[in-house]
C-alpha cells in the first residue's frame, strides 16, 4: 500500500500523532513548535511539493506515514562527532532517514565524509537539510526535531531508522536532469565549499575568473560522474574580488567536473524521467533551488510529493536532484 504523504493542517497532524504513528514532517519552525511529542522526527521548512503543486506555507505541514515497518523504528538525534556510526547503527534490514539543519557543522560534516563511513552505501540512507523561508536567511537558523522528546536542535542530525522484514526490501533512487555540458573538465585540489584555484581542462586557472568571463550562468550546477552516479555541485555565489565560489556542496579532488547543459523545460523533463510505481513512494524530496529556476509554484512533478529542501540525501548529500525512496516485495 503506497505510504501516506500530505501536507496537512496542524490538527490533522497532530491526530496522527495522538494515534501513536511513526511519522516524518517537515514545516516552519513556529508550527513545528505547536505540535504534540510523540513518534516523529522533523526539519524546519516551509517549502513544499504538495498534491496540488509547489506551495510555501507557514501555518501547514508535509507528514509522512512511516508504515510497513517490521517492529517499531527507532528515533534519535546524532551530534557532528556521532555521525559516522549512523550506517553501522541502521537495521540490517530496512531504511534511515536523516534530517540534518543547513549550515552547520554537522551538515558541513556530513556533506565532506559521508561517502567515508563504515557501512555507506551497504544500507538505504535517505533525507533532506533543513532550513528556513528565504526571507528569514541569516535571522533564524534551520533546526531539527527529536518529536519523542519535542527537542529542538540546531547542530544535532535528526533519524529514524526503519526495520522492515525480510520480504520487504528498500530502494532509493535520484532523479537528475543535468548532465555534464561540453566546457572544459574542471578539476580541484582540495575537497571544500569554497573554491578558486582549479585546473580548467588540465590548464591551472580559477573558477570565479572562468564562470564570469564566459558569462556562465551560475543556476547551472557543475556535474561529475560518481562512479555511474550523474551528482551536482550547485553554485552558491562567485565574489569577484576575492576570485572564489562558494557551493552548496562540497567538490572532491581527482573529480572532473563540467558546467550543466541547460534544462528547458523541467517539468516536463521531470515527468519523462520518474518511473511510475506499482508500490508508490514511501517518501521524497526536492531541491529549493529547482523549485526557484523552474518555477514550481502551482506545477506538479508527477507523483512525487515532499519537502522542498537545502539539499538532498541520497546516501551523500546532492544538490538540485529529487531524491525517492521506494519500498518492495
């Protein structure tokens, strides 16, 4: 049975906890707040990918229904320093998912060693970065929440794990639309958020210097090949004076990467790309900066449905990629 997502008001929400039901919702911090503990965890958003399209709402929230579980999942919050037994703790059978606040430590973390951790990629490992409405940057901080104790974190990782049984196994997919364009193969020295120096088609050369003289349109992310796996870099900004940019995810060394073609018409490109499911999707993600250079509000993106967020997890952190997890027998 496909899993039950919506975004809903705060009573409706709050009945599903009453109930006693394992859940993962998303939301503005100030209704986050207003909400009962009981079996959940949470992340700070107020951007959404509703059944009737991508919505900003302050007042409702996206639930997700955590069924089909073998026995009861469990929830906890991870310090930076925890963060690399999170695969090792996660059932031999079954899924986590991660909640993690933009801009902190434990994101910055999370996003340069993950690929790093003991058991990565052995078990499913999906999830989002929280963070804030657009208008509240730099004046509030996205958080996380532990809903079993109604703790509020801003440095701290947010996780269900989620047995299944043995019968049931879980996948996760991505769907990227960008692909590496034909410039010229880009590569780094160091793994960072904040680059300049660079070797461009084996030339040494700076990135800010190379993205603003060839009038390279920043909403574009840089793409590279991660072992078959097409993952962006989204470009955050580009500071002319001190010749650097910054990213939304970090860049690897021995990693070539090429600015993205252009999409025309995500939507539509979107829809062609996601597979329908006989079993639904047990939860999903998108990307904030694909609901703002496509234009989302009011448009569908097929049936997947979920927070619109600061960044993705599909067992390593992406950015401008909707990231599914998909349950099956």
């Amino acid at each position: 049975m496909p899993t039950r997502q919506a975004l809903m008001p705060l009573d409706q929400a709050a009945e599903l906890i009453a109930s006693g039901r394992f859940l993962s919702i998303a939301g503005d911090e100030q209704a986050l707040r207003q909400l009962p503990t009981g079996n959940w965890i949470g992340g700070t958003i107020p951007y959404f990918m509703a059944e009737t399209g991508g919505t900003v709402s302050r007042d409702a929230v996206f639930v997700t229904e955590i069924a089909g579980n073998a026995e009861p999942p469990t929830l906890r919050l991870y310090d930076p320093a925890g963060l690399p037994q999170i695969c090792r703790n996660a059932p031999e059978s079954g899924y986590s998912i991660l909640i993690l606040p933009a801009f902190s430590d434990c994101h910055a973390r999370f996003a340069r060693n993950a690929p790093n951790y003991e058991e990565m990629y052995m078990k499913p490992l999906i999830g989002w970065v929280a963070g804030v409405h657009l208008d509240d940057l730099g004046t509030i901080t996205p958080k996380v929440v532990l809903g079993s104790t109604g703790e509020f974190a801003e440095n701290q990782a947010a996780v269900m794990d989620v047995p299944l049984p043995p019968e049931r196994f879980a996948q996760i997919d991505i769907v990227n639309l960008f692909r590496p364009g034909r410039g010229p193969a880009i590569t780094f020295a160091e793994t960072g958020f904040t680059a300049g120096s660079c070797l461009i088609d084996g030339q040494p050369g700076n990135l800010a210097d190379h993205l603003l003289d060839q009038g390279i349109d920043t909403r574009l992310p840089l793409v590279a090949d991660y072992s078959g796996a097409m993952i962006n870099v989204s470009i955050k900004a580009v500071d002319r004076a001190a010749r650097s940019v910054d990213f939304y995810a970090p860049v690897f060394p021995g990693v070539a990467y090429r600015v993205a073609e252009p999409v025309d018409d995500y939507v539509a490109a979107f829809r062609a790309a996601l597979p329908e499911l006989d079993n639904g999707i047990s939860f999903s993600c998108n990307c904030i900066l694909n609901y703002l250079y496509s234009d989302l509000q009011g448009k569908r993106t097929g049936q997947a449905v979920g927070p619109i967020t600061f960044g993705e997890i599909g067992y390593q952190l992406l950015n401008q990629t909707l990231v599914y997890l998909s349950v099956s027998e």
